[in-house]
C-alpha cells in the first residue's frame, strides 16, 4: 500500500511541472549571470574631457575571459588582459595600439545593461559610458567609422613614406646582423680558436673549452650610458642616464641633449627612461661621428595624475622634478665641458610636456626644443602666453594626425599661437600616423642637422 502523499509534495509537485523554468527564469540571459555581466559586444563611448569629441570603441568579451577592443572604424585590435568581472564590479586592461608603453586600464561597473567607468592612461581619466551591441549592429558601427583614404592626395606620399620605411628596416636589419655583427662573430670564434690551439700546443691551456677563452659579452645601450641619481630640493630622488662620448676631451666644449621619456617611461628603475631612438641611436658611432654630443636622460619617478579638485596640485608637483632636474644639469655643467650655448632639449609624449615645461622653467638655458607629440595637461600658462613667450625661439614641433592618445590639435594650436605672435615654427605633421611617431622624427637626418646648429648666441635656424 502506497504511503500517502502530503500536501506540501503534491504542490510543489504541480508547480515543477506546470512553471518548469520558473527557478531560472531570472538568469536566462547568460550576460546577467554574475561574473558575466560583461560577456557581449559593447559600444564604448570614451570622452577624455579636452574638447577633442568622443571616441567610439567596439568591445567584445568572451565567456572564457577573453576579448578585444577596437576603435571604431580602425583596422587596430587591441587584445584585452586581466579582466575581471566579480558581480557589477568589471575591469580590464589592454595595450593601445599594441604599444606595452600605452597601458590603458578600465574600472567600472555594468549596471542596468550599462557600461559605466574609467579609462586611465599616462595618469589621466577618460569618462567610459557603454551599451550593447548586435553583431549586426557592431558590423554598421565599424563601417560607418571606416576613414575614406584620399589616395589622389596622399597616395604617392604614403607608398613613399612605406617604401622608405621597409628599406630602412631591411637596412637596418642587414646592416646589423648580416653585415658587421655576422663578421665580428665569425672572426670572434677564429680568433678564439687561434688562441685556444696555440695555449693547447704551448701545454697551457690544453683541454680547455674555446668558451672559456672567449671575449666578454657585447656591451648593451645600459652599458654605454652611467646610471646615476639626484636628491631633489624635496626630497625626492631623480634617476637618470648619462652618455659621455667614449673619446671624451676635457679641452672641447660638447653640447648637450636633454631627452624626456614618455608615460611608459616612468618609475625608479632608471631603464625605462631609455625609450625612443634619441637616446636608443644618437649615442651610436655613426651619428657620434657627425654630432658628438653628452645626453642625459632623467627619470620621472612616478605618473603625475592631476587632481580634479586640486587642477594646480599635478602641475606644482611636476613643476619640482622639473627644478631638480635643471639642477642636474647645473651640476654636470661644473663637471664636464659643455658648451652652454648649444644645450638642447626633446622628449615624447608625456615627455613632449615636460619638453615645454623645461623651457618654461628657464628658458634661458637651452638654444632649441623639439616637443614631439606633446600634451598639454600640466602647462599653467595659456597657449596665447605660450605663443608670446616663445615666438622667436627655435621650436621644431612633430606630431602625427591620427594620434588617438594626444590628439594632434594640441600641437595645431600652440603652433597657430606661436605664428600668431609673429613666429615662424618649424612644424611636421605625419599624415596617416598614430601617436607613435617619435621614431620617425628621431631619425630624419635633417632634424640633427637643424637642432645641432642652433646656439643662443645666434647663427640659428
């Protein structure tokens, strides 16, 4: 005989049968699911705050973690790392334009089908605001966004400018490895063999490996410049790099480089700093040759983020590590024989400002400046105040038009108030280029040829 059913069974019997999904009802869509609340395709809004628009992005998560970003209408696809996705809480990190110099990170949260955060990059924010897309959707978004290339323009010019940077590559490349560094190893290994078959027939070294008696290791570009620090007024410690010409003479006056790194640059490690062909190719032989020259290469300790509710706080902070590293320089003065007249300063990016901001500080010191895709976040003084300052000092300033970090405007603009104080600006604008293009300015010879010949005493440009 059966046992009897009670009550309690007998309805909650009904209700699996009659509402099935009821218990997972609320969790059908699998981008609600906690810790999947970013899964999708997204459109991702990012407004910097400088007047330059907003830019729209194309964002795809996977379940397994896995994604990438875009922005819209660019061939670009930046892989997502570290993402986090704990409840509404999300975040991620990706490298802009593949350039691990350029961390961008998101903090955010999904909240009512939204995308809400921060993007942060060099230390500054950029406001994230996102909703989801459609494949469909995500495929008319990047068509529409799709840049028209005026080839009748600027064909001719970008197959010249990508022949000639293919055959700069392959000549570097077989200068490097097929050219001089293959003989030298080939005639390392004759020369060791000699030696090791001479000390064996002497009864010296028989037995021994040619490894053993082989030359030290090549020197790296950490062995070519001092590491050395500097204790600013404040207390903080300023690392830096030097470079002395290896056939350095106490009776010739040099002149001398000031080189900024950019954001990626920063830190303690005093390695870093060493970004970018000035410092990387201007020590060589070939260009020594032609410009002797001692550069310093100082290291900003850390991103200096500025500060909404203190907007002077970040430029007051900079504007110390700027006094201390003048003061470096005050100080290799009495060290080395350095020609004051010919003292030079340059950097990229976040060092394109601190370019500026050496200049503004003593403007005395140098005989030309060469701020190469600059930002002007931490300047205290106006474009106009610029223009005014600076009109007739040797200024050559680069910047690429499709630079997506530190949009090419603000180079526009300082160059148009340079010109109209009554100015005359050596301007370059890559077309075509993002805002990796310090490079391609480093290594145009006409730009040592213009910077090495300025001197405060005249003679310039």
């Amino acid at each position: 005989m059966l046992k009897p059913i009670s009550w309690l069974t007998c309805l909650m019997t009904l209700i699996a049968v009659v509402c099935p999904a009821t218990a997972d009802s609320q969790q059908t869509d699998p981008n609600e699911k906690p810790g999947k609340n970013l899964v999708g395709t997204w459109q991702v809004d990012v407004d910097w705050g400088k007047g330059d628009g907003v830019s729209k992005n194309i964002l795809i998560v996977r379940p397994d973690s896995k994604g990438t970003i875009r922005e819209a209408g660019s061939d670009e696809v930046s892989k997502l790392r570290n993402v986090q996705n704990d409840g509404q809480k999300v975040s991620f990190e990706y490298y802009f334009d593949g350039n691990r110099e350029y961390n961008l990170t998101f903090r955010g949260m999904v909240k009512a089908g939204k995308l809400q955060g921060t993007f942060s990059l060099l230390g500054y924010d950029a406001t994230v605001v996102g909703k989801r897309l459609s494949a469909a959707e995500a495929k008319a978004l990047q068509s529409t966004f799709s840049k028209e290339k005026d080839w009748s323009n600027k064909e001719k010019e970008w197959d010249k400018e990508k022949d000639w940077s293919d055959k700069e590559k392959d000549w570097d490349k077989e200068k490097n490895w097929n050219g001089k560094k293959e003989k030298d190893w080939d005639k390392e290994k004759w020369d060791d063999k000699k030696d090791w078959d001479k000390e064996k027939s002497d009864g010296k070294g028989a037995g021994k490996d040619p490894e053993s008696t082989r030359r030290p290791k090549r020197k790296t570009i950490f062995d070519h410049y001092q590491a050395r620090s500097f204790e600013g007024a404040n207390g903080e410690t300023i690392q830096y790099r030097l470079f002395v010409p290896p056939n350095y003479d106490a009776q010739q006056k040099y002149p001398l480089v000031l080189f900024h790194h950019g954001g990626g640059g920063t830190g303690a490690d005093n390695r870093a700093n060493l970004e970018g062909a000035c410092v990387r190719e201007w020590y060589l032989p070939d260009s020594q040759k032609d410009y002797p020259c001692i550069i310093v290469a100082p290291q900003i300790p850390s991103k200096t983020k500025k500060d909404k509710d203190q907007p002077d706080k970040a430029a007051d902070n900079m504007n110390q590590r700027i006094k201390a590293i003048h003061s470096i320089l005050d100080s290799l003065e009495q060290e080395y024989s350095i020609d004051k007249d010919r003292e030079y300063v340059t950097g990229l990016s976040f060092g394109g400002e601190c370019t500026w901001l050496s200049l503004i500080e003593r403007p005395d010191r140098f005989a030309a400046a060469v701020p190469i895709c600059a930002g002007d976040w931490l300047m205290k003084i106006s474009d106009e105040e610029r223009g005014k300052q600076f009109a007739n000092f040797p200024l050559w300033i680069f910047h690429g038009d499709d630079d997506q970090v530190i949009s090419v405007d603000v180079s526009r603009q300082i160059v148009a108030a340079l010109r109209q104080a009554g100015g005359q600006p050596k301007y370059t604008e890559y077309p075509g280029v993002n805002h990796y293009s310090w490079d391609k300015a480093y290594r145009d010879p006409a730009l040592k040829a213009w910077l090495f010949r300025q001197t405060r005493k005249g003679n310039q440009e």
